[in-house]
C-alpha cells in the first residue's frame, strides 16, 4: 500500500497573522496607497507556507503523474510533457483570435494539418474543429442529421440509441429536437441487425451508435446496420470518442458511417478533464459537407482560409476557431506518432485492456463474454455475497493507490465496473493493478468491513455526493469559519 501524507484540511485564508518567520510575500516598501486594507480577518501567510500549503494540496489529489487512472471511456492516459510546452509556445498563446486570417496563417495550416490527419484515419470526407468537447460535438451531429432532413423535407424526427451508447447521445439527440428510440443490444452485447428491421420506420431519421461501444465492444454488424438505415432513409452517426481501440486498424468511413465525432482530448493527447478544455472534432460524408459547422479550414493555393460560407451549415458552435490550445497538443502528437505510429495505439491499448482482463476475470464477474477492445467491464456480483459494492471496491483501490475505474456505467450493466488501462501503461503497472484488485476481492470475502469503510488513508474519505452536487459552496466565507 502507497503512504498517503495526512495534512490538516486548512484554506489558504485560515493561516494565521504574524507567524514570526520573515515574511517575504510582506509588503514592504510598496506604497500604503496602494495597498488594500479591506479584506477582513485576511491573513499573511509567507511564501514558505504558501508553497508548502498548494505543494501539500496537489499530493491530495491523484493524477497520471502519481500513477495509473483506469477510468473507462475517458482515456486517462500519460501525455507527453512536450504537449504542453508546443501549447505554451509563445507564438501560438499569444496570437489573438480576431486577428486578420494573414496573421494567423500558422494556426490555420495547424489546423488543416489536423483536418488531413482525421480524414486520413477516419475515412471521412471533411472535419470541422469547432466543437469544444465530445457531447459538443454529438449535438453538432445531432444538428447536421436534423438540418439535413429538413432541407430534404423528409419529416423524420426519431433517432434510434442503443442501450449500449454513451450516456450523452440520447441527451445530444433530444437537444437537436429527435425523439429517442432506444434500441436493445444482443446477449453478446451488440446491436443485431434483426433487431433493428423491426424498429425502423417511416419516421426513423437516423442512428447513433457508438463505436466501440459502452461495453467496449466492436459493433461487428456495424456495415449491415448503415445499410438498414440507409435504406430506410436515415442517417448514421457514430460516437468515435473512443477512437483510440480503432486509431490505424479500420475507418469509419469505410463503415458507411454519414456523421462521426472524436474527443481529441482522449484519443489525441490531453487527458479527458470532466468538462473541458476539449475538442469533439466532428467529420461528416461529401454529401453532408455542406452542413458543417462553421468556420472550417481550406487550402486555395498556399493560403489557408477560413471559410464561413457553406450552403447549408447549421453556425457556429463556440467562438473564434474553436479550443486551439487542444488542437496544438492534438497535432504535435499526430506529428509524433505518424499515420504508420498510430495503429501501435490501437495494438497496445486492446492488449492491454485484455491482459487485464484476463488476470481478473475469475475473481470479477464479466458480464459479457465478448472480446473487448480498449476497455473491459466486470462486475460486482462475487462481492455481493459478502455484503460488498462495486462503490466500496472503488474507494478501496484509492487505498492502494490508484484511481477507481469508471462504475455504475454502463447502465446495463448492474454494478458495472469499467476499466480503461490505456495503451500508455506498462506491464509493471497494470500487474500492481491487478494486485491490488485481486487483493480486494481477497479483503471482500476475509474482512469485508475493511472494503466497505474504506477508503482509510485519504485525507477525505467518503464525500455526500449527492448534497455537495445539489448544494455547492463555492465561495470562501470567513465569517462562516473554516469548512469542515
Ligand atoms: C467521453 C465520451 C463522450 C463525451 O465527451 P465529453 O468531452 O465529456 O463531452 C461521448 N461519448 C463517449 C463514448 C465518450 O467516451
């Protein structure tokens, strides 16, 4: 088990005044003008305590730099550091975006550069790199699939969702003004195309599958799927925010997929950060090109453009160009692994993901017996016998120092515990993993209270997530004395 420095839970403003060190961060000969004397029962707290205080603070937290972060469908994995210094270059952060287009030409050949890879890696006609995030993204699908039935007059408003989609494609589909239809997937844990002959209808305008799916899963009857829906009339949109497991081996568009997002931020570098920064790039079919969200990037000659003109295009999405700052790590790793460099991504993620799976499955239910690629998902149905929850599994592994897997996730899964290694884990480190979840399927059945109080060595232990979603504090009140 990995020791945890306990630290007292203390804001930055509950430090005392006059701790009788010398004060560097004191004011010295500044001007009393120009200093503020308002803040009530403000502290001065001296360099040495503010470092030690937020140095103290980020060992709190877990991260890629600490170790493994198995959360599925989210791609936790490392980035290299020169991500960031590319982001950081001084002459893309300091380029303002409502500069003139022949100012920005380094930007925008960045971002054809970034278009010309996806296309390359997805088979798909043209990109637009105006969605901030995946859902972002799924909406701007969704509003290209209902803007295309409109200007073809079609009257078709049902969009058909697998139970086996990502949680915000139903949500994406009704902000787009769809009705959803929810499909069933098979007992192997994929959309049958026999199960679908008997949903479509005159109504269905399309179908968003994601691929691989919830369950980590090929959706292996995917071409017969697009043939349905074509048939019928449909569009079809696939969810590629796990592109990783695909990244070099097989294309959407070679699927007879019509609409495709993919998280940048996941599959191209940048961790996937609960809401942001991202960029959900969104690719789309010739035929659907003109229905882009606008600006997107074109080469006339040795000039890149900008162009906001397209016939049919459903606006904008967010402001200027979109996330750049995603974009730039997105490219510099497109630069470092190459088109040749990608399919490794792919190999070594679904290895990984199954090497895990295969030294857990018989302590774990798998409730799929499927392949899976990136990502696996087991169960808590063993533990249940002793009283223990997939919850209580997740706390314990921060004992042992990781991050829990995603869980309760998939939802047709009970107790569903969702794990995504990434292909950026050694062997090392994925076997300490199973260790450690090997260890806790041991602690469930010998001393199951261990499991269920923990976790035991965080400084906070189980927080009332419900109260602190429904009642955040987000604002320091002194008056109200320190937060316990
Ligand atoms: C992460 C994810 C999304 C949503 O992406 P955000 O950037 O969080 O909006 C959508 N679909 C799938 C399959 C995902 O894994």
């Amino acid at each position: 088990m990995r020791n945890k420095t306990i630290v007292e839970e203390k804001a930055i403003f509950e430090y005392g005044v006059g701790r009788g060190a010398v004060q560097h961060t004191t004011v010295g000969d500044i001007d009393d003008t120009y200093l503020r004397h308002d803040i009530e029962g403000m502290t001065d707290p001296g360099e040495p305590e503010v470092v030690r205080h937020f140095t103290r603070l980020s060992t709190m937290n877990h991260s890629l730099d600490v170790g493994m972060y198995p959360l599925g469908s989210c791609t936790m994995k490392y980035n290299p550091k020169v991500m960031e210094s590319a982001a950081g270059e001084k002459s893309f952060s300091s380029v303002h975006p409502a500069a003139p287009q022949s100012m920005t030409q380094g930007v925008l050949e960045l971002m054809y550069g970034v278009e010309q890879y996806l296309k390359t890696m997805t088979g798909m006609h043209s990109f637009s790199l105006q969605p901030a995030a995946g859902a972002h993204g799924e909406l701007a699908g969704m509003l290209i699939a209902a803007k295309y039935h409109r200007a073809n007059k079609t009257g078709r408003h049902t969009i058909l969702v697998p139970d086996t989609a990502h949680g915000t494609n139903p949500a994406s589909a009704a902000m787009a003004g769809f009705r959803v239809v929810n499909i069933p997937s098979g007992r192997h844990g994929m959309i049958e195309a026999d199960t679908l002959k008997k949903i479509i209808d005159g109504e269905t305008a399309g179908i968003m599958l994601t691929v691989p799916n919830t369950l980590g899963i090929f959706e292996e009857q995917i071409v017969a799927i697009a043939g349905l829906v074509h048939d019928a009339g449909g569009v079809v949109y696939v969810d590629g925010a796990n592109f990783n497991a695909l990244l070099g081996k097989a294309r959407y568009g070679d699927m007879g997929v019509d609409i495709v997002h993919l998280n940048l931020h996941k599959t191209f570098a940048t961790p996937h950060g609960t809401g942001g920064p991202g960029a959900g790039a969104i690719g789309v079919s010739s035929a659907l090109r003109e229905f882009l969200p606008v600006p997107v990037v074109e080469k006339r000659g040795h000039k890149i453009v900008m162009n906001y003109g397209l016939k049919n295009t459903i606006g904008r999405m967010t402001g200027f160009y979109g996330n750049i700052g995603i974009l730039i790590r997105a490219y510099t790793y497109m630069r470092m692994l190459g088109v040749r460099g990608a399919g490794q991504v792919a190999a070594i993620a679904t290895l990984n993901a199954n090497y895990l799976r295969s030294l857990l499955k018989d302590r774990y239910n798998l409730p799929y017996a499927t392949p899976t690629l990136h990502e696996v998902v087991f169960d808590d149905t063993l533990q249940n016998a002793f009283g223990v929850k997939t919850i209580d599994i997740a706390k314990r592994l921060i004992d042992y120092g990781f991050h829990p897997p995603t869980i309760y996730f998939p939802l047709i899964v009970h107790g569903a515990i969702m794990i995504e290694p990434t292909e950026t884990e050694s062997k090392d480190e994925i076997d300490r993993f199973v260790a450690a979840m090997r260890a806790i399927a041991d602690e469930a059945q010998s001393m199951p209270q261990t499991v269920i109080g923990a976790p035991q060595s965080a400084p906070v232990a189980r927080v009332n997530e419900v109260k602190a979603a429904r009642e955040p504090v987000l604002v320091y009140r002194p008056q109200e004395g320190p937060r316990r």
